[in-house]
C-alpha cells in the first residue's frame, strides 16, 4: 500500500546494509513511522546527495528539517521516542555503546576484508576470518553466562551488533554455524522474530516521481 503523509520523517534505506537494518529495527519496536526510499547503492538519488553529503544510508529527514545520518543517532532517536522493550537500559547503556564501538571498528573491519577477500589479496580471506573472530569469541564468552550479551534480556547492544554477526555468519552459514554455536543461536533467535522479518520487508527503489511507502509497512 502506497502512502504519503508529509508530516513524516523520511528514511533513505538500503534491505541489506546492516547499518540500515539496524535504524528500520529501533523505528519499528519503538513504534514510530516514516516514510521510507528504498535506495540502489549503485545509483544513488540526487535528492539523498542533497539531504546529506555522505550519501550514505541510513539518512533519516526529520519533519523539522533536521538531519540524522549515523545509524546510531538513528536508533537512539527513535528510541528516546519510545522505549517499549527498554533496549536503551541506563545500567547497560554504557556497556552497549563501548560494545558497538568495538564491532563498528576492529570488526567490522576485518569482517569487509573476510566478505570481500579478492578485494584484498594481501591475505586469505581465512587470515580475515580468523582476525574478525577475535570479537566474536568475546561475544561467545558473553554468552556463556547469559541469553543475551549484556544482560538476560535483548539491550541496544543486541540489536545494534545483530546485524553485522549476520552478515558474517552469511558470507560460510554451514562453518559459522559449526565453530560459533552459542552465537549462532543467539543469532538465530532475533533473526527468527516477527519484528525481524517484519523490519526485512522488500520494498520497491524508489525513483524521482514515486510517493513514499509507509515504515513499517501498514495498512493506510
């Protein structure tokens, strides 16, 4: 269903990019709505290029005119709004926000070289793997005592590292699965949720001309 309410922030988004999953995550449990374009990567709207000079996504347009172009502002924006599974916990939030630090550097470094290894002929795309792994082992330690990596329930740390353990875990599903069990589980557990697939909806690339569709996608 096709909807346009101009009174709406407005999101720039890409499916895939875990920095955009994550954003589209903390809009949909804290129950805001926006509206949402859908972006190619490889052709890239003048108009996202004029909201923002990164021309990265996830860019959110508030109706204000304020823009918020980091995946985290994004989430901790739509959070301050509404909290309902307090994923922004004050006695984890400090902990969460140097967990992310950690996954948003060193990681997710390592973890570009292991997905795109014939970028990097430097070394195997095993020596990547095995460099990113120093991260998920502190993950899996975490784990062992607990459901989730802070705490017995999901916090921003979860929901914001999620994502990226994805995108590892898809690059060899069957070896991910076999040397990282407990993370995978709790991988696994998220991904398998109706807000999850909810927040996975296709949507159509938006084009100069096209109306908005409403996030999450409901009824108009």
């Amino acid at each position: 269903m096709i909807c346009a309410d101009a009174e709406k922030p407005l999101l720039y988004s890409f499916r895939r990019c875990p920095y955009a999953i994550r954003a589209r995550f903390a809009i949909a449990v804290s129950g805001q709505q926006v509206l949402l374009r859908e972006v190619r990567l490889s052709q890239k709207p003048d108009q996202l290029r004029a909201v923002s000079a990164k021309a990265t996504v996830p860019v959110l347009l508030l109706s204000s005119g304020e823009v918020i172009d980091e995946s985290l502002d994004i989430m901790l924006w739509a959070l301050r709004q509404h909290d309902p599974e307090r994923w922004l916990d004050e006695e984890t939030q400090s902990m969460s926000l140097e967990l992310i630090q950690e996954c948003e550097t060193e990681f997710k470094l390592h973890l570009d070289h292991y997905k795109y290894a014939e970028r990097f002929p430097q070394h195997s795309q095993t020596h990547y793997r095995t460099q990113a792994q120093t991260f998920l082992y502190e993950l899996e330690r975490r784990l062992q005592s607990s459901r989730y990596l802070l705490t017995s329930r999901a916090v921003l740390a979860d929901i914001a590292i999620l994502p990226f353990v994805r995108q590892f875990a898809g690059v060899d599903a069957d070896w991910f699965g076999a040397e990282h069990p407990v993370l995978a589980g709790w991988m696994n557990h998220q991904l398998e949720s109706h807000l999850f697939q909810s927040v996975m909806a296709r949507y159509s690339v938006w084009k100069a001309g096209d109306e908005e569709v409403l996030f999450p996608r409901l009824s108009c």
